[in-house]
C-alpha cells in the first residue's frame, strides 16, 4: 500500500483527491495540507512515501516546500500536482527535486500510475509538460556540455541508470533528469542510446580500452 499526503490549498480539491485514493486499497491518505508550510510540518511528521504537491499556494509556494522538505531528509517522493504548465512553474519544480510533474485534467487512472511510478522512484511527465520542457532546453542548443552534464553522461555511457548516476553523483534522480534533457538538447537528440553515440562522434566521450 502506497500512503499518501495531499496537499492542495483548495478544500474541495483536497477532498476530491482524498475520496479518490481512500477508495482504492492500493493506496492510504495519511493527511492533508492547505499550504507549503503546513505540507512541510506534515511531511516531516507523517513520513509518506508519496506527497501530492500543488504549487500556487499562501505562506509558502510548492517549490520552497520541495526544497525545504528535501533539506530536512524528508524521503517522500513528491509528485506536483497542478494547474500551471509555464515554463516559470515547470522547471523550477523538477529542479527543486520534484519526482514528476503533473497536470490536474489528468485522467484518474494516469493519477494512479503517476503515483505508483513516484513510489518507485521514476520519474514521471505529463505528455503536455514533457514536451515543453524539450522546447525550454532546445533554445541553448548552441552551448557545449556542462561538466556535471557530462559527468551524467559518462555515467550513462556506462550503463548507468537514472537512480544509479544519481547516487554516483549525490543528487536526485529529477536532477539527473533535468541534466539529461539539456544534453539531448544541446545534441539535437531524443533519447539516451543517440545521446551516448552522438557524444562518442563529437569527441565529448572517448571509447574506454
């Protein structure tokens, strides 16, 4: 069973959400929050595996809760929640270390695997927000790699994993993403196999003997 705190700073989203889970035995909703400050109070004391993130919220935004919960060694894996698809909002959340990120039209069972995925630790990206945040990193294309970029992608090259690159690195498996995404942008590719060859062809990795 997956247990679940919910944070949101409307009371009729909260209670949507919260029939919506408890009428699953897949998952348990430990609590709820109405703001970040009280998400990060609850978070510390309930200790769920998944916090449900929204992030336009008073006395303290979504991403200074991430943030804050993520420096107290909270474990929870967050999963934003939200109405905003911005590139203001989008980023500064996956770099925060949100888990995924995901809109709030999205439909109940794509909710459930969303938070099923998180648990796991994978990353996880509505379609809608995906795309934009490839469109976000095309634009310095131009730029060559970064050195934590290409440590990523040694790393990768190697047959690494997101989660194995992130504890090689000590940062979060979102961070590694949000690296991974820059490079595929910054090479003009898709996907980690072209990243790796491309790389190999530009002189940024050299064959290991």
């Amino acid at each position: 069973m997956i247990t679940l705190l919910i944070v949101d700073d409307h009371p009729v989203v909260r209670d949507g959400l919260r029939g919506m889970f408890t009428a699953d035995p897949r998952f348990e909703v430990l609590g709820e929050a109405g703001d970040g400050e009280e998400a990060i109070v609850a978070g510390e004391k309930l200790r769920p595996d998944v916090i449900l993130m929204d992030l336009r919220m008073p006395r303290a935004d979504g991403v200074t809760a991430i943030k804050e919960l993520a420096k107290r060694g909270v474990p929870a894996r967050i999963l934003v929640l939200t109405t905003y698809d911005t590139d203001s909002d989008v980023l500064p959340a996956i770099e925060a270390g949100a888990t995924g990120y995901l809109l709030k039209d999205s439909p109940r069972d794509e909710l459930f695997r969303a938070v099923e995925a998180a648990a796991r630790g994978q990353a996880v990206l509505s379609p809608a927000v995906a795309t934009r945040l490839m469109g976000q990193m095309r634009q310095p294309a131009s730029e060559p790699l970064s050195q934590r970029e290409l440590e990523v992608l040694e790393l990768i090259a190697r047959g690494s994993t997101n989660r194995e690159a992130a504890k090689a690195l000590f940062i979060s498996e979102a961070t590694v993403k949000t690296h991974l995404l820059h490079v595929y942008a910054k090479l003009g590719v898709n996907d980690r196999a072209a990243a790796v060859a491309t790389a190999f062809s530009r002189g940024y990795l050299t064959p290991r003997g």
